[in-house]
C-alpha cells in the first residue's frame, strides 16, 4: 500500500502562488519575469525581462520533487506475524580489585580475570538473539549499567568499556543480587534469570547474600553463579619461585547455595573452557512465549523525487555555466577583432 507518512507536507505545494499574492513595492505593467543571468540561460535569452513560461514550468516541477519528497512517501508491504519468545537475562560482572589477577589465559597469551570475562561473555551476548539482556556491575556496590534490552550491541559495548576499581575494590554480591531481583521483578510472564560472576567473598554492601538468596527465591529469579580464577599459579618472589593458589578467597560454598537454592547451577571457572560451559545449560532454558507480533515492511521512496529534484537543479547549473562560458567567449572574440 502506497501513502505519505506526513501528507500535510502536500499542503505546501501552492506556497509559491501564496507568496507571489502578496503585494509587492513596485509592479511591473508588463507580463514579464525578471531572472538572474543563469536562469536566463534556460530559455536562451539574454538576461532581464524574459518569458515566464519555460522558467516557470522547470522550476515548479523541482517544487514539486521537493514536496513530494517532504511528504515522505512509502510502501507498506502485507503484514507479517512473528513470534514473540525469550528469555530475560540479566548478567552481573565483579570489577572489584581481585580481578586484576593475571591467572587466565587466551590463545596462549596471560591475560587477568576480567579481560576473559569480557571475552567470553562478549560471545554469549552475541549468540542471545531473541533473549531481553541487563547488565549489572559491582564491587564496593552495585549499579544498573544496562536495562533489560534487545540492543545486545549496546550491553556488550558497555561491558567492554567497564574497567577494574570503577566502584571499589571490596565485592558487594549481596547488593548484585538484590538489585538484580528489584530489576527482574517487574516482568510477571518470564523465566528471569540472573547469572553472576565474581573471584571472591562478599566483603561490602547493604544486603548480604543470605538476605539477597532469599528475595531471589520469594520472586522465583534463577541464579547461575560463576566463581572465576584458576586454582594455581606460579609467582616469583625473592627467594625464587612458588607456586600459590590465587582463588583462595573465593566462597565457593556460599555461591553453590544461592545457586541451589534458586534453582540454578554454580559453575567454577579456572579457565576459558570452563566458563563458556554455561552457554550449553542457558540454551536448555524453556522460552517464554508471548503474544505474536504484526510487522508490515516498510520502504521509503522519498529519495526518489528528491533524487529527480536535485539533477534537474543540476542541469540548470551546468546550462548556466554552459551558457556564460560561451558568452563570455563571444565577448573575447569581439573584442579581438
């Protein structure tokens, strides 16, 4: 179906007559149209009075393009049901001190625990397609950085722009998952879910993960924990080299049971392969569906007239300046001879 998505701009097609109306200082008796020298070019006659008529009609067709193309006109195609499913994510990162560790690896290449933190769930973002994705981030407290949305391309930009220490350095896990619950509570019909991950206890906040474990499970919010650090680790000291366990910190215990307890699943990652282990149990996840959608296709077409309008504008020009190089030619010419 053809049609103008601002069809009173048709109404500024008679602008032009309407502007003409208005009295002017002085009026000509003759019948005549006063144009500058390049549009004298147009007709062919010399510059100053010259017939309305062959101006008139090139310049009210550019007007027309033009309104036309203010119009905006499009197609709307027949409409389309799409099926309306997915699931409601919301992941919370630790950028508390202890995740600068440098304990991880990526291709071959010591990198510490938020850089591959930001590496694989950069690729578990993009593979949530039809999922809704909020990201919180934490340390000494905890924030909403990203709504619940479809625009995965923005929560993994501001996932990738987080740095260590932008909230502290303590851990505030409790305060995550409360602000998580608050957040995931207002959708009625979804299987919310939030997966967290951190490299440590809770040292900070408001709410601890005893209280915050059973606000999850009152509003039915699954919770998909991930400890993240590798279990040994070799550092050199004065006296030589040790080998130390850089994940000694982490609760292991009290992040298995906020899991448990919500229904959901705690995962140790000591390497990359270990946490990309999630991907598989999240896909498992029950969509919820919803109310299938109408899309009808849209085209615009304003481009068209206004394409139309702007090579008649230029072929106006090019006579234009066509014309004075041959006259300003001739003028040499006579003065030569």
């Amino acid at each position: 179906m053809f049609e103008f998505a601002w069809w009173w701009a048709l109404l500024l097609f008679p602008l032009p007559l309407l502007v003409r109306a208005l009295p002017a200082q002085t009026q000509s008796p003759k019948a005549a149209l006063r144009v500058p020298q390049g549009l004298s070019a147009v007709t062919g006659s010399p510059p100053g009075i010259v017939n309305r008529r062959p101006v008139h009609i090139l310049l009210w067709v550019i007007w027309l393009l033009c309104v036309l193309a203010a119009a905006r006109p499009q197609w709307l195609g027949e409409p389309v049901s799409i099926p309306n499913e997915g699931r409601e994510l919301m992941l919370a990162v630790d950028l508390s001190g202890s995740m600068k560790v440098g304990d991880m690896e990526i291709n071959g290449q010591q990198v510490n625990r938020l850089t591959m933190t930001k590496a694989v769930l950069s690729d578990f973002i993009e593979r949530r397609v039809s999922d809704r994705l909020g990201l919180i981030l934490f340390a000494d407290t905890a924030y909403l950085q990203a709504p619940l949305t479809f625009d995965r391309n923005t929560v993994a930009q501001l996932l990738n722009e987080a740095v260590i220490g932008l909230v502290g350095e303590r851990t505030a896990i409790g305060d995550a998952i409360g602000l998580a619950v608050k957040r995931l509570d207002a959708r009625e019909e979804s299987n919310k879910v939030l997966v967290l991950l951190t490299d440590g206890q809770n040292t900070a906040g408001n709410i601890t993960p005893a209280q915050a474990k059973e606000l999850a499970v009152a509003n039915e919010i699954t919770i998909y924990t991930i400890g993240v650090g590798a279990e040994s680790m070799v550092v050199d000291n004065f006296f030589g080299s040790r080998q130390v366990n850089p994940s000694q910190e982490l609760d292991e215990e009290m992040l298995a049971g906020i899991a448990s307890a919500t229904g959901g699943q705690y995962f140790r990652a000591r390497n990359r392969g270990e946490l990309e282990k999630i991907y598989e149990r999240l896909d498992e996840l029950e969509p919820i569906k919803g109310d299938s959608q109408k899309m009808r296709p849209l085209s615009a077409l304003y481009f068209y007239p206004l394409a139309a309008a702007l090579l008649l504008s230029m072929v106006i020009i090019f006579v234009s300046v066509a014309w004075q190089a041959k006259q300003y030619i001739a003028s040499k010419k006579r003065s030569i001879k």
